[in-house]
C-alpha cells in the first residue's frame, strides 16, 4: 500500500476556511503554504500534504482547498473527474509536459486554461486495471488560481511551436489489454 507519496514542492495558498472546519468569517481569505505531498484513498477526492508558514503541517487538504493565488473557488465537482481509485498509485512529473498550457473541458461544458503540474496514476484496483475505465489525474494549476486534477480526455495541450489543437471528436476510448502471452 502507498497512501501516501512526494510531489514536487509547490508554493500556494490554502482557503483559510478549511484551517478552521469551513467557518464562515474566514471565507475569502487566504493563507500561504507549501505542497509536498499527495495522499489517496478511495472513493475520496485527491488530498494534499502542506506546511504552512508557521510551521503546522497538515495533511488530507483536498484539493479545492488549494489554489496558486487567490481566486474565487471552483466547485468540487468542477475540481476532479474521479475521485482516487485507491491507495496504490504513483506521482509522475512529466518534463515533456511541464509547465505546458493546456485547456480542460469541465462537466459544465466550461473550457479553462491552465499549466500542468504533475501526475497521479493509479494501480491495484479493478477500474485501474480496466482499459476503459483507467484515468491518470493530471494535476492542473488554472490561470485564474484554482487547480484541478483532470484525466486525458478531459485535456487538449497547447504548445504553438508544434501542436494544432484539433482532436478528433469521434475518437473511442480502447476496451482491449494488449499481452503476447
């Protein structure tokens, strides 16, 4: 079992609501912490690890409560696809995507831009071994502050150097696994 596992460290800011069981006079405000971890289990959004400048560490942050500057907030259900698949997985910072803008399609139907992060992929569990149902989180830092962990279907990258973003809508996700045993 993982649960837990490193993430490059972040700089953010944590609503300050959530350092005080959602209390109300704190909405609006934010405090200045550090992401360095992620934590999983299942049927539970993906959740942080952070130091705060005063030197408390928390741990379980989920992730609508973290934001790259102050922002209004997004929604959880406007935040994850999926929540984690389980406690067995992996963090991957791709460098052939980093710092890459990318658009992400919400279930709102709204399109918003942002720079990747890093990677979770999951192991372990019947939907992760499953080629239709497997999904990475990309972990996606939008420009109007909020961040989101989004799979590869919900993503167009952008780099204007080489790519045209226009994929191809009639595309089907595979339902096949692939051996030569």
């Amino acid at each position: 079992m993982i649960l837990i596992n490193d993430t490059p460290y972040l700089d953010v800011f944590i609503r300050k609501e959530f350092l005080y069981d959602e209390a109300e006079q704190y909405v609006g405000e934010f405090v200045p912490a550090v992401v360095f971890g992620v934590r999983a289990e299942p049927a539970r959004v993906p959740m942080f690890q952070i130091m705060l400048s005063s030197g408390a560490q928390w741990a379980r942050v989920p992730l609508h409560k973290i934001c790259s500057k102050p922002c209004d907030p997004l929604p959880l259900e406007q935040s994850a696809w999926w929540d984690s698949y389980g406690y067995d997985f992996a963090v991957h910072s791709f460098a052939f995507l980093r710092n890459m803008t990318v658009t992400a399609l919400g279930r709102d139907k709204i399109i918003r831009s942002g720079k990747y992060l890093f990677s979770v992929d999951w192991a372990k569990t019947g939907w992760s071994e499953t080629p239709n149902q497997h999904k990475n989180h990309h972990v996606i830092a939008l420009d109007t502050g909020p961040w989101i962990a989004y799979p590869n279907n919900r993503l167009v990258w952008h780099d204007p150097s080489w790519i045209d973003p226009a994929p191809d809508k009639e595309w089907k996700t595979p339902t096949r696994s692939y051996s030569v045993e």
